[in-house]
C-alpha cells in the first residue's frame, strides 16, 4: 500500500468557527446579506457559508482565496 501524500488543511480554525457562527445566526433568522447587512434575510445554506467565510477572510483566517468566476 503506498504512502498517502499529506496535505496541509484548507481552511483554519477560525474559519470553521465563523462559518459556524454565520450557520447559527441564519437558524435565528439574523443573518442578512449585502453590505452593512442591509440586504434581506439569508435563507440559503451555502449563501450562510459563503458569507462566514468572507468574515473569516476579513478576520485574517487561513481560508484560500476566493476562486475567479
């Protein structure tokens, strides 16, 4: 059986904790989108993470950058 090649972890810590966080405030119905939360309220599962890891990135976790569309 051949050695498995080891591979760093994409995201910190931290990151998991504010995907978390941003999971638990969409479940209390607080979480908003848009800039300054103005925006309605979050109702998607991966729009609630994609905005806990935006606040990870701003936090200065170890999250990898944002891919280009």
């Amino acid at each position: 059986m051949p050695a498995r090649k080891k591979t760093g972890r994409k995201y910190g810590k931290a990151a998991s904790k504010s995907v978390g966080s941003a999971m638990r405030r969409k479940k209390s119905g607080t979480l908003r989108s848009g800039k300054r939360g103005k925006g309605g309220k979050v109702k998607s599962r991966k729009q609630a993470i994609a905005i806990g890891l935006s606040e990870a990135r701003k936090k200065g976790a170890k999250v990898p950058s944002k891919k280009a569309a």
